[in-house]
C-alpha cells in the first residue's frame, strides 16, 4: 500500500504539496527540464529583484524564450513594465527592478488562466505608487481583529530565526504589486522603535527587499516620553523633534529603502498632538520633516472620534478639512473608506476630495472584522470598487475617489492606497480560503482599480482551484453575490453598527452599556423607535449630508432619491415607508434579511455541487465554514426582525421562513472573543 | 389605567381565568341566572356521579330542560347512554351513574362546537369497558418519561392535603370517558403496597370516585419478599400466594371499587415469575386469583424482551403465544401498540391477535418518549388509529386489532385499552399545549375507536382555542400533517431506535456503548453499512415476517410489495434500490428528511398566521415550541443524512437544503437528560 502510494506521487509530481490551501493562487507547476531546454530566459543584470523574475520563469514558464530589459528612462513606466511577444519571443522591459518581476508574475498569471501568452503586447503602470498592506499585529503577536491565527512575525526569534513564511509572504503579495507593508498595528507598542526590535523589523526588511517590498512602521506618538523619558512628546517641542530625528536616522541605518511612519493619533485612546494643544498637521508635520531627508512619508489616519454631541460620521470632516493645506508634501491622509468603520456597506467618507491641497489615500479593510471575521465567505471586490467608484463630484463630474487618490486629479508627490490585512499564521494564511481572494483583489485593485471585480475573481479561481468551467463560473457568480448577501443578513437598507459590542461578531441591536460612550453602542446608529428605523443625517437631523457635494448632497438628502441601499444611513424612516417595489419599509427590511438567509443557503447549494472539481480538503473546509455563515445568517436574521419587530410592531410577512430563536435567547449569547485571536 | 382594566374585566367576564392552558379543553362559560331560569336539569337521584352530571349541566346548559333517568335494565349500554331531544326538552337515559355524567359532556361538547343542542338521537356503547391512563410517576414526584414537570400525585401531603387538581384531573378524564387510572410507575416501587401508601390512594380514589374514575396500581412482582422477608417471591409458594391474598384484601378494605394491578415483570430488569423458573402465566394467574373475589383485573404486560440473539421484535410474540389458554379470565395482556417501542412509526404487534383465547389490549404512549418530548406538536390520534385499524387477518379479513381487543372477535369479560400519559404537574398539564389533544383523542378513540383523527382534533380545537373558522380549519390540518413529519425528519421510510442513548430526546444512529445491550443500540436497528440500510426482517433474516398472518407475511417479506413507510423496518434495502417514485433509496431519504424540516417550518408559518384569533400567551408559547422544533428537525436531518452518508458513499440530492451541522460536532452533543424529569 505504501509502495501504492509512492508510485502514485511519482505520477502525478504536480500535486505533491498539500492541497491545505498554503500555495495560496501560486499554485504553478515547475516545468520539467525538456520544456526549460527549449527557451532562454535572457537577463542582463545582477540585481536580485530581478533575477527573481528570471528565476520565476526558469521555474515555471512554458511559454518561448523571453527577454528581461531594465530601461530606467521609460519613467512613465514607474514600477510596471511593457511586454512584447510576436508568437516566437517575448520581450520585457521595466524601468524599475520590481517591474520585472511584475512583468514575470503577469506573464505567469496569463499562462494559469489560459491566456494567449505568445502574442502580446501589454504595458502595465500601477495606478498607485504605494500599494500597502496595514498589519494591525501586536509585538505578543495577537492581531487585533485578526482571524487567522497569530501573526506572522516571530519576534522572540528574530532577527536570527527566518521563517520560510517571510519570503512566501513577500512573493505573494509581489505576485499581485503589492510594495508595502505595515509591520505593526496601529494601535502601537512604543517597543517597536527600540533597538531590539529596529534589528528584528530589519531582518524583515531584507527578507522582503528582493520582492519589492518596503517596510513601515506604525509610530506611537508617544515614544519619545515612554521610550527615553522625555517630559511629554509635543511635537513643537525641539528636543521631541530631535528625538525624532534621531530615531528616524537610526531607522534608515538598518533599514535603508524604510518606507515611513503610519500613525493613529488621539483616536480611541491613542496619544497624539492634540493631547498638547497642537493640531493633527503638528503632529504629522513634524514626523514628515524628521523622514523627508530619506525619501519617507507619513500615512496619518483620519480615524479620529470623540464622544461628542456630534454625529461621528462627520467627526474625520470637521477635524480635517480646516486642515487643508497644512501638511507637508510628504504626509497622506489615510482615510476608511466609509465615515463610520468597515460596514457591510456605508457611502464613501465624504472626506475624500474634501481637502484639495493634501494628499488622500484609502483605507480598506480586508480583515472580516464586521463582516463575519474569517467564517463568512464574502468577496469583497465588489465593496473595494463601490468606494473607489464612487463618485464625489469634488471637482465636478468625474471625480471618484480613485481618481482623487490616484493623483488624477491632483499632481501630489506619491500616491497610495492601503487595506488591514487579513493574514495569520494559518496554514491557509487567511483561515477561510476563500478570504485569500480578497488579499489578492486588493492587490490588483491597487494596481488597476479598473479591473472588474468579476475579472478578479476569475482569474483568482483558476490560479487558486482549477480552469474547470463548471467549476469557475458558479463559483464566480457565488463570490460576485456574496457581498450583497452578507449586507441582506447583517445590516441592509443603509443599517450600520449593530454589532455585539467589542468583538463585533454577532448581532446585537439591543446593545447598551450603562455609561458607554453613546458612538459605541448600535441604538446610536439604528435609532430604532416606534415611527420608524434609521439615522437622520438630513438638515432635519446631523445633517452630514451637507458634507457631500451637489448633487450627493441633495440626492442623499432627499428620501425620495436616496439610493435604497443606504436609506437607513441618512435617514429616520418611518416603518410603513413605501419602498420603491411597493413593499412597507418593515416588509423590505423582512424580505431582505430572509434574501441573505437564502442565499447563504444557495451558496452552500453551488459549493456542495462543485465537489468533483476540487481536492477533498479545500472544499470540505469551504463547505464547513459555510455551515457557520448559514447558521449565521439565521441568527442575524432573527436577532435583527424579532428586535426591530418590538418597535415596528407589525408581523413579518407570512410567506417569510419564520424565526427559530427566541429574541431573550439571543440576547444573552456573550461569546468569549476578544478584540484579537 | 388600573381602573380601565377594571371595567374591561367586568365586560369580559369569560375572560376571567388565565389563557395558560390550565383549563384543558374544559373552557365552558358558566350561563347566567336568566339562562338557568328558564330552563330545569331534572334528576331523581342522590348518587354523587349523577349529582355532578346534574350540576356540570346546571352551571354551563344553555340549551333546552334536560332530564336525567338511570335505567340499569338497559345493559347493553354499559357505562354508555342515550340521549333524545325534540327541540323542547332532552332525555338522557344510562344504565349506570357514569353514563349519565358521560352524557352530560356529551351534550356540553356538541354545545361548544356549535352542533345542534336541540334535535338529538344519540346512542353511545364505549367500545372498551376499561379506559385507562398508565401514569409512569415515581413515589418521589419524578416521571419516567415525563415532560411535563412532577408528578400530579404529592404523596408528602397525602393523604391530609387534596391538591385541587386532583378533582380537576379526574373531570377532565371523565369529560372525555376515560374510567381507570393507574397511578404509578410500571418500573414500581414495592413501597406502593405500604399500609401508609394505601392510605394515600385511598384518598386519591376517594377524590376520583364521584367522576367514576377507578384507581389501580403497578405491582412491584418482588413485593412480598422486600416489603415483609418472605423468602422469595416465587407464584407457586403458597406463602406468596397468601400474601398477594392478604394484600388484596387489605386494599379492597381501603379502596372497595379497586380496579387491579398492572405488572411488568421479567423485563428491564424488574422481578417477575420467571426469577423462580416460573412463567407469566403463573406470575399473572397468582395475582388474578387473588383480587377475583372482588372484581380486580391484572394487566399483564408484554413488553418483554431480553439481551438473546434473537430478534428484539420477535420476543413478546414468542414467549407470549405458547401461554395462550393459560391466563385467568380476569387477566389481560397489555401490548405496546408496535414489537419494539413506541417508535414514531412502528408495524402493529402480531401478537395481536396471535392468543385466541387471552383476552389482549393495546398499550399506546401518550407521553412523547420517542416524538420530541414536550418540546414537539405531534397529533398523536393518526398513530393511535393507524394500530386500530391495522388488519391483522388473524380471523381472516376485518381482523383489525381494535376488533381484536375490543371483544368483537372474542368474548371475553372485560375489554380494556391503555396509554402512559403525558400529564404532570406542569400549569398547562402537559407541557406543549396541543399535548393535551393526545390526551383528549385518546380518551376519545378509547369510547369510540371509529372517530375519525380529524373529528377528534377539530372538536378539541373547538373547545381549547376558538370556533373561528380561519383558526380551525389551518390548525386542524396542521395537526393531521404533525405526524408524518415528525416521521419525516426523525425517521422515515421504516427507520427506527436511532435515539440518542436513554433519554431519547435527539438522533444518535452512531450511538455505541462497549458491552452494552446490542438491542439498546442504534445500529442494531438501523444496520447501515456500504450496501444498504434496514433491518432484515424476512426470512433471509430474523424472519419476524413469519409472526404476522397471511396476506402480510408475504406482503411485508417481500421488498416489492412491503409499505414504502415500513420499508427498513423489515428489510436491508441497497442503497441504489428503485422506490415507487423512481428515487433511489438514498435520495428518497434525503427527500423524507427534508420534507419533514420543511413541514415544520410551514407549521411556524401557518401558526404564526393566526395570531389574532387567540390569546397571547398560548400563541407565543406554542410558537416558542415550534421554534424548538424546527431547530431539532434540521438537527436531526443532518445528524442522520451526514451519519448515513458515509455508508450510502452518495451525495444528498443537491436541489436539497444543505446540512448546516458538522456530524463531528453532532455526534458530541451530550444533553443532560435523565429518564425521568
């Protein structure tokens, strides 16, 4: 049996290594030595980024002979490339390092989907300069709303231990552009700018350096007062400067391509230069000015709330927006993409555009913290695009938010766009498989925001299972419905925020906390009440609508025109509101609940006819986790109709499955989670 | 408010008591003084039976004067009646006390299901002379298999103290014909049999007596020995004989209208005659002589089986049939409705009808042991009727075993039929309202087997809930649906005993103990393995075929012709066989499983429709049950298809709502569930 066994291996080499999901979409098969004797892959250089592209095609490339060319006067290139292939040889050139091995890794991309790889003729310029991945991992290595297990860096064993994992981490995300990385979370240990650690954070630098990837560091704003026991940390105080200076120095003698700073300042608890009187452009400023001498830049993030009498999804607005102007040409604005944090679905955060002078960027969240951590299959390209997408009529028509924040319409010194990421040490990386997809939409969106979410997919599907149509399509088709889905069974109609306090994994639209900031609790956003359900953001109520240019201003503002998808955002509507089909608000809100149920239910149809397709393991895992996502789904469901209902009072439509919970049950489920795994 | 609240009350005076259940189907409205004026309830009697039949009409009567006669010349009435009406007055005739208060019920029943009050020619025979409730109650307030809180019985206060329920248990047994209670565990205790025990249920009898209900007692078969250190037990040592003589005695001293002692013996490790080399014969023959004299019976039970290899299904048939001519006349074997237990779906006993000159009665369990405890709605009247009228062909066509056991095909003294009830000390009696129905339609089918299910449910509907029709017509289908669902999703097509271990609540088909009893095993039933599933009845098997008579011998041993509902009860069938509809075997199981959920969650909507027609609290209580019960038909849907599965190798039909449980998981559910409540 054994013998059996090894001769089966002998066969079949190409699925030698476990289908655990730890190839992730890298799943290509090394040509054997035939194959590599009958093309040359040309390459003048010594540079390692780019005998990394080399040795990739070496390995795995099945197309004819290619040449590699770096021409560092194509600037117009940045870091993409332009391929040329007739049918008897492909010719690649890049004028940067790192776009050659872009080049590589699309050519190889092309030859996984069943692309045409002999004739081409491509150029390829990123649509941002700084495609970054924001780890919010902790120095004990939790990671806060991570869900797929510990985080990667073993500080106890750096700098001297590698894990195999820093390279693999470092050529998948190269394999999709990415060019950035945040070690740490932004919720910041001072320890990270310590000695110790700058050797550790180092080590990581050169594992990744030859993959194109630059590291950076989230600052605690405090580190000059915790870490060498300055008197405080006010940024105009010179000898804080200073000390900056001197760290940051210290910084680039390990670390000479050291990307910069990402900062969270005075935002739910975190230190900055408000606690000394000084604004957000103080703080950020003074950083910029301690980095600008490398090359380095300051991601300073707009999150900021306080528990005011102010609605907080106008909070980012009203601190920035006077702003503008104030800050270095080396800071960018790292704004969420919603006003509020991650939703199922929430408009753009009308910060973006607002603020003509400064540089903006994106921040997305492909970590599942509300959206089913890493047990709800939800494909989120889709919620990329509908941000990026989304039309802010800043400077008229034509003004989305990736055309603000990829300099289209500014001429801003670098442009960027971020995502917290979603990996662990998991075998998988992300614990649900199919999280994976959207590490990797986020990558190509970072690359080409117009890539259709439905492209990303596919091409994720064949790379990552098989370019068997039957199994590519519905599952295709499953991932593009999956976003809508999970909006139908947490929060539809522009509902936000009622998730079980902390954790943020289950419903609880019933949540208080005596003495709780009012922002943290979900009758702050639902507003439930006998007349009706919704935030009133119009004139009549905090009006944040008036943060929006005409025509959103209006359009929003109006019930009559407000898109159905996110009435309960801007509005307090009452239960018997005609919906656009007819229905009563509270029927709609019924129907679409039990839509998210019966699609979860759908989904699960689609997976368990695919089994044929694909190894046992990968969809026996897929398929578990869509157990949880449809028992989910149903306690959203219930918990959300049986709560409003109290108020409503009106009966859920008879035609819909009824409820299998008790709402008092519901509400006593504490689950034992914490912020981080 | 408080005083609004008033004035509604005096509006509503029928509203009056709680709508918590506690009124049973006993819901009449006391009529005014004006009502009782103008109408007479005549009565030329003292005895305290036809005094309450006289005041049950005086205080409810709304129709027409009524005249009471007892005429015991008319014996072919038995304990039933005659009623006549011509639109100015009623007659009511009875041979005995009983059957004038049994009338009284009558005509309060056709009054409050709208029936014409007026023009009646009414003759009602009970088809059972004995009509009786086996209460499993422990002396220590437990109930074997009881889901509906303590026992009723509170022996600590007995017999000084009468709980108030005591009267009101025996009129509601009386409203509907049941005569005979037994009021103690057939697992029993000897203690029963104390002289302080005695006087206890003497008081019960004493309470129960006005509503001509007779008290009788489970018979502890090692008594003499543990209550008064006589030796042994054994039936033929005079010495035992003479205690059971002396024991007798002194009951009939206390209770003179004692009915007789119910026995298991030799059975799940109870005492009995066979301890001693004896047969039941002579256990059941020892007690018979004994309460002879004064009119006892002894109800021998048949429930016997015992750790051998032979079939479990067989075993009361054979050590039963050879006793036949050897019991007394006054003993009576009680057999459970099917060979195993009181499975949801189980083929009649062929004993039935197997012993020509034993007179036989049906034991049915109202209790829900094996249908979901008092946590399911299942309408038990179609089970009790499908064993009624289940041919046996013992004497040819029209052999049913209702004929059998209610003395038309013999002559036998008396007749008697029997059911473990579901009563407890719970505020609604039973635990799930629409328990009671079973209550109520055994009783019911006990006086008149040939009511239909659909009668039976409507009239109780009638009086529990409401005479809307909107309410009445949905409800009553529901209820007729209720048992071939639960058959649907616990175990279809014959399936049977795949009951987690003991407590019998959820699905266990893995279920396993080292060195436990095979028959108390799941597989020992279900017999699943890569070919098929079913237990091999036929001959190629145990061959408990050949127990029943012809036709069904050959119509159940041969897989073409066997009842598809039946069909894994007597065979292995493959997994691949061709049912009637053209289904495999395995997908038609599939199918039965999920139609079951499906059926459920159509009760939840049809329940949830009529909101309005009924009190609150009763609409919410039975609405919290049915959410239970969709949640346990999912569960074991897929505890089963996921456990069978890996036999059958097969997938489930994938147009099929999918699994949201993994079997891993399932098959660690352990409920912290006892035997007894």
């Amino acid at each position: 049996m054994r013998r059996l066994f090894f001769l089966l291996l002998l066969l079949f080499p190409c699925s030698l290594f476990a289908e655990d999901g730890s190839q992730l979409w890298l799943r290509y098969t090394p040509v054997d030595k035939h194959i590599a004797q009958q093309r040359t892959i040309s390459l003048q250089a010594k540079d390692q980024t780019m005998q990394l592209a080399k040795q990739e095609l070496e390995s795995y490339w099945r197309g004819s002979s290619i040449s590699l060319r770096l021409d560092k006067k194509i600037k117009k290139l940045r870091d993409g490339y332009q391929i040329k292939g007739d049918g008897t040889g492909v010719e690649v050139v890049a004028a940067e390092p790192a776009g050659l091995l872009y080049a590589a890794y699309h050519l190889l991309r092309l030859q996984e989907t069943g692309a045409d790889i002999e004739h081409l003729d491509i150029e390829e310029i990123p649509d941002y300069d700084i495609r970054i991945l924001n780890h919010w991992d902790n120095l004990d290595r939790t990671v806060e709303r991570g869900y797929a297990g510990y985080s990667l860096w073993k500080w106890d064993e750096l700098p001297k231990q590698l894990s195999p994992r820093y390279e693999q981490y470092a050529r998948a995300n190269a394999s999709i552009g990415i060019n950035a990385t945040v070690l740490n979370n932004v919720n910041a240990s001072p320890q990270i700018l310590t000695a110790d650690y700058l050797e550790k954070v180092k080590a990581l630098a050169d594992a990744f350096r030859k993959y194109g990837i630059k590291v950076y560091l989230s600052a605690n704003f405090s580190s000059p007062k915790v870490l060498d026991g300055l008197s405080d940390s006010d940024p105009l105080r010179k000898e804080v400067q200073a000390w900056w200076v001197a760290k940051v120095k210290e910084i680039y003698t390990h670390i000479p391509d050291f990307g910069g700073f990402l900062v969270k300042a005075n935002s739910e608890g975190q230190p900055g230069p408000q606690d000394y009187g000084r604004t957000h452009a103080d703080g950020a400023n003074m950083l910029a000015d301690a980095l600008k001498p490398y090359g380095g830049v300051v991601m300073w993030r707009a999150f900021v709330y306080n528990p005011t009498e102010e609605d907080r999804a106008k909070q980012a607005y009203q601190e920035f927006v006077p702003l503008d102007g104030k800050f270095r040409d080396n800071v960018i604005i790292q704004i969420k993409n919603g006003p509020i944090d991650f939703q199922p679905r929430e408009p753009f955060t009308p910060l973006f555009g607002a603020m003509e002078k400064t540089p903006q960027m994106v921040e997305f969240q492909i970590t599942q913290e509300y959206l089913g951590f890493s047990n709800h299959l939800v494909y989120l390209a889709p919620l990329f695009k509908e941000t990026l997408d989304a039309e802010t009529y800043s400077q008229g028509p034509n003004s989305s938010v990736a055309r603000i924040t990829d300099s289209s319409l500014g001429n801003h010194q670098k442009t960027a766009i971020s995502a917290v990421a979603n990996i662990g040490e998991d075998t998988n990386w992300t614990g649900h498989h199919f999280a994976q997809a959207n590490w990797y939409a986020f990558g190509r969106l970072a690359w080409n925001h117009q890539l259709s979410s439905e492209q990303i997919a596919e091409e994720w599907i064949y790379q990552t299972f098989t370019d068997e149509p039957n199994f590519v399509q519905p599952v295709r088709q499953l991932m593009m419905d999956s976003r809508e889905a999970v909006v139908d069974y947490m929060m539809p109609l522009g509902l936000h925020h009622i998730f079980a306090f902390d954790h943020h994994y289950g419903p609880e639209p019933w949540g208080d906390r005596k003495g709780g900031r009012p922002d943290w609790m979900p009758w702050y956003y639902h507003n439930a009440d006998t007349v009706g359900i919704g935030f009133d953001r119009t004139k009549s109520g905090s009006d944040a609508v008036s943060q929006y240019h005409e025509p959103l201003r209006t359009l929003y503002g109006d019930i009559k025109s407000c898109p159905e998808n996110l009435l309960l955002w801007f509005h307090h509507v009452p239960w018997g509101h005609t919906m656009k089909n007819g229905r009563t608000l509270w029927d709609e809100l019924c129907f679409r609940y039990d839509r998210g149920v019966q699609d979860v239910r759908e989904f699960q149809k689609t997976w368990d006819r695919l089994e044929q397709y694909i190894d046992a393991q990968r969809f026996t895992e897929v398929q578990s986790k869509l157990k949880i996502q449809a028992k989910d789904a149903v306690w959203w469901k219930d918990a959300c109709l049986l709560y409003f209902q109290a108020f409503s009072n009106m009966p859920i439509p008879y035609e819909l499955e009824r409820p299998i919970h008790e709402l008092e049950t519901l509400k006593k489920i504490k689950l034992d989670m914490k912020h981080h795994n």
